[in-house]
C-alpha cells in the first residue's frame, strides 16, 4: 500500500514570496491534515478536510495561507506572502475516517516539506 | 498550561535500559496516540488506545482514562529506538499534540 506522499520535499525562499505545498493521501482515505510543525514542537494541526469538506481550520492563519481539497483526494496547501515565522515542516496526513469514527482515525503522515523563509 | 504535557524533554539512555515517557493531558478525550518522529522528520503512528494497554514488539503504551496520563515503555533499548517520541490526544473537536521527548539510546 502506497502511502502519503508530499512535494516538494524541500522548499527556500525569500520572505514574501508565495509557495504551495501538495499532498497526496493513502487511497481511500477520507479524512486529510495539514500540521505545521516547527523545530523543536510538535505538530500543530491547520486544517482538516473530511473528503472535500473542511472540518476544522480554526488555527490556519486565513490572511496568509490556504488550503483546498476540491476532489476530495488531494490537497494544495499555499502561503501567500510567507514570513520568517513560517520556516517549519509541514506534514500532511490521513486517515480512514475522521474524529467521530475512532476504529478508524489513526492517522498515516508523509514525509514532510521542510520550507526555510529567508 | 499546555492541554499535553510529556515528560522527560529529552532522554538519554545506555542500550539496553528500560524506558519509560510520559504524557498527562488535561481535555476529554476519545483516543491518545503515540507516534515516533525519526531525524528525517517522517512520522510513524505507533499506538491508537483509548483504554487499558497495547503491546507492539518491545514497545508497551498504557493509558489510565481516569488519572488522564498515558506511558509508554520500551524493553530493550537499542539505538535505532532514538526519536522523538510524540504524544497527541483526539479531543472531540481537535487533536492536540504534545512537544516531544528526545530519546537517546547509546550503545
């Protein structure tokens, strides 16, 4: 079973540049994350698609970034412009179900992008 | 107060040695997970509970839903056991995610 995958892997850019991020989860997995995660912390969770839907995105800050999941599999995460504070690893994840079905919400992440804003 | 608390930060064991991390959460909560983080910054999920104990291999989580504290154990310490071992708990809304403790393992 192939698992998540995300790219770039790596990302540098200067500060108030764009950049997306694209993550493409386990096959037949309904629920997608996106975690930012900067060094030294634990993952910090910014959005959750439920298919296409959106479930939770009360920690994404909305003036910069942005994330869709139009056909309900894949999913772009943007920032735009990004800061310095930005610099972190951004994980994707998925899962079966979502929080409601807990046989089924153990989560599978990628590898991570790890973006440097300079 | 962090909603997840995980205790040491950072461990440094001798190959071999039993290891013990610990995580005290203050929410409700349907499930805890623990999860491994290796250098490379891929995640790997190692236990789902939401009660009582599960063992994986040498890898042992328990959770007690009431005292709010879950632990996990490893027998046998090897260096390939070095990560970050995170501690994330499902809310009824949100899953909340400890810091991490750094583990060490010298051979």
């Amino acid at each position: 079973e192939a698992g998540v995958a995300q790219s770039p892997r790596y990302k540098i850019i200067e500060k108030r540049q764009s950049v997306a991020f694209w993550c493409n989860p386990i096959s037949g997995h309904a629920t997608l994350y996106w975690y930012q995660q900067i060094l030294g912390q634990g993952p910090k969770l910014l959005i959750q698609f439920q298919n296409n839907g959106v479930v939770d995105d009360s920690q994404l800050p909305k003036d910069r970034f942005s994330a869709e999941r139009l056909k309900g599999v894949d999913s772009t995460l943007k920032i735009q412009p990004a800061k310095l504070e930005d610099s972190a690893v951004y994980l994707c994840a998925s899962s079966l179900g979502g929080l409601a079905d807990s046989s089924y919400n153990e989560q599978f992440f990628g590898p991570g992008t790890r973006l440097t804003v300079l | 107060k962090n909603e997840v608390e995980q205790s040491p930060q950072n461990l440094t064991a001798q190959e071999g040695e039993f290891i013990t991390i610990n995580c005290s959460y203050s929410v409700g909560i349907s499930a805890l997970h623990w999860l491994q983080q290796h250098p490379g910054g891929g995640i790997v999920s190692l236990f789902m509970l939401s009660s009582g104990k599960k063992k994986h291999g040498r890898l042992i989580a328990t959770i007690n839903i009431q005292e709010k504290h879950s632990s996990l154990h490893i027998t046998a310490s090897h260096p390939r056991d070095s990560a970050v071992y995170i501690c994330a708990v499902r809310g009824w809304v949100k899953i909340i995610f400890g810091k991490g403790t750094r583990l060490h393992i010298l051979p």
